[in-house]
C-alpha cells in the first residue's frame, strides 16, 4: 500500500510591521527639557568667563579709549561664542539622533527616533 499523506502548503511569510507607539507630549517635553539643561550647562560653563570679563569691563570708566575698546571686543567675542553654542546645540541634536538614534534627554525617556520604516535617521535629516 501506497500511503500518502497530504499537508497543505505552509503559510505564505508576510511582513509584520512592528508596533510603532508614539511618544507623547509630555514625554517629548522632558526629554527637551533634560537635553536644554544639559545644553545650558555647558553653555554657562563656556561663557562664564566672558560674562565675567565683560561685568568687570562696565566698571571701568568711559572716558578711557582702551577700556571702550576692550570692552567692544569682549562683546563681539561673547556674541561670536553664543553663535558657536547655538551651532553646537544643532549639532548635538543632529549627531545623536544620527548615530544614536536619540538625543541624552530621549535616551533616559526611551524614546527613538527613526524615519518611517524604522530605521535610523541620515544626519542631513536630522
């Protein structure tokens, strides 16, 4: 006798997307929150010395040429270091969201940004 034993043909393998659940408003506000304090202290710890120096310049009389211009130069260098921070904010947001895939802030909140299939973001879209 011949047996044969009929199976029906496994199941095709379909994609299942994975569960996306989005973080919400006030999760994402503590995360912004954590990274802008860890912005605003290295900011601080960068330009208090330039604070310091330009508050101990607006003592100094005005009638003095090279104190008025000491002073102008301290001014431009404080508003040449705060473009640098704004430009290192951008880039502190860019480089982590690109290579970790979450800023320090989004980390501790386990929050993770991808694109829409789930993969990390280029640097030029973050």
């Amino acid at each position: 006798m011949n047996e044969q034993s009929f199976q029906p043909p496994p199941p095709p393998l379909t994609y299942q997307q994975p569960v996306v659940k989005y973080a919400g408003f006030w999760k994402r506000f503590a995360a912004i929150l954590i990274d802008k304090l860890i912005i605003a202290v290295a900011s601080l710890i960068i330009l208090l010395p330039f604070i310091a120096m330009i508050g101990i310049s607006a003592f100094i009389t005005a009638r003095d040429v090279e104190n008025i211009g000491f002073l102008f130069s301290m001014v431009i260098v404080y508003i040449l270091a705060a473009l640098m921070i704004v430009i290192a904010e951008w880039l502190y947001f860019a480089i982590m969201e690109s290579q970790r895939g979450a800023t320090i802030g989004k980390m501790v909140l386990n929050i993770v940004v991808t694109d829409l299939q789930g993969h990390r973001i280029t640097f030029g879209r973050a």
